[in-house]
C-alpha cells in the first residue's frame, strides 16, 4: 500500500483534471487545479499531459510558496496560493482556457447581467481581470481584485478561474461561467442582450439562499 500523503485526494485532482480536458472545458496542458490540504495545498505540475500524470506528480505546496515532491508547480501557483491564503471558506481553485470565456475575455469584456444565473459567481456581474504576464505576482493581484465578492472571474487575455468550497464545486461554477459566457458570446452576435438591473440581480441573489432541496420531515403512522 503506497504511504503517498493525500493520496486519495491526488487521485481525484488526476480524474478531475482529464475531465476538464474530456468536457472541453480545457485544451492540452493549460489550466490548473488546486485543492486545500494540512498544511498548505495541492496543485497541478507544470506543463505536464494531465492523461500521463501519477499521484506522485501533484505538487504539495505551503502558503510561503514552498513545495515538495518530484516536480514544478503549475507556473500559476501564486494565483492558487494568494486565493487560498485570503479566502478562508475556498476549498478548491481551477483555472481554464476555456473557449468562450477566454474569447470574451480577450475582449477584456467581463459578462454583465444579462441572465439571471449570472449571479452563481457571487454577484451581479463576472469580472474580467486586467492582463498580466502569466505567472507573475502582478497577475495574481489583479485577479484576487476581481474575485472580491465573487466566486469566478475571467482574466484578461488569458482564460478564466473559478472557486469553490471544494474542487468539484469549483468545476461545477466554472462550466456554469463558460456555458453563461457562451450564451453571451451567441447574443452579441444578433444585438446588445437587455440587462437585468441591479434590485433584480439582489432579489436572485437572496432567492439562491433557499434555493434547492429542503428536509422532509418524516411522516409518523
């Protein structure tokens, strides 16, 4: 039996990451993941085929930007760190070059309120963070800027980057972000969508609070 620290947790980064890949939600060795353990957390390496990756080959990392283990962190790594580090209730972080997000974001165009579940990202809008050179401390400042209040935001000339409590939940919002981006990216083609204003992107907001499955109570004979 292998003695790997987080083993299990690896093996579901690995499946996760070649799922990205399978739903299109990524291309190639782009994009990142990263999960919160003891002691830091986990990521993806650098450049490497997510389809050949082995447990041994996710990166342990500290919050002071150390690692561990047999190969280089995602050239992202701060990104992933400074998100986790500021943002206590983060469990999992993903970033994709995802096609229409990342069209859009090329644009430097963040997705404004022109559907309702916009507001699954955290707010009445999706940002777009200013550009910087990947990898760079700059880069992570700007996208931690446009994450304030949010749980998604594209980045400009790049891609985009979702969180959530978990990784799977990260990887939940940021097909919903991508599918959001690529119905906006349709709509722009015929005109200007009519956007929703800002008291009824408040009421969807309160309205998510209570929004799924409640208790059932038992009945008694």
């Amino acid at each position: 039996m292998s003695t790997l620290e987080h083993l299990a947790e690896r093996e579901a980064m690995i499946a996760l990451a070649r799922r990205m890949n399978d739903s299109g939600l990524n291309q190639g060795t782009s994009g990142n993941l990263s999960q919160r353990v003891d002691g830091g957390f986990l990521i993806t390496p650098s450049g490497m085929d997510y389809d050949a990756l082995m447990p041994e080959d996710i990166v342990h990392m500290r919050l002071d930007g150390t690692s561990e283990g047999r190969r280089e962190p995602s050239s992202e790594w701060r990104i992933h760190r400074d998100v986790l580090a500021t943002r206590p209730e983060v469990g999992g972080v993903l970033h994709a070059h995802s096609m229409f997000s990342t069209s859009l974001a090329c644009l430097r165009r963040p997705i404004p309120a022109f559907h309702y579940m916009v507001t699954r990202a955290g707010g009445e809008n999706i940002r777009c963070a200013d550009y910087a050179t990947f990898g760079s401390e700059e880069l992570s400042r700007h996208v931690l800027m446009a994450l304030e209040g949010r749980r998604a935001c594209l980045m400009a000339n790049h891609g985009m980057l979702a969180v959530g409590d978990s990784l799977p939940s990260a990887f939940k919002l940021a097909v919903e972000v991508e599918t959001l981006a690529a119905m906006y990216w349709r709509a722009l083609q015929v005109g200007e969508p009519v956007l929703l204003d800002s008291d009824e992107m408040a009421r969807v907001l309160e309205k998510w609070k209570t929004y799924g499955q409640t208790a059932v109570p038992t009945s008694r004979p």
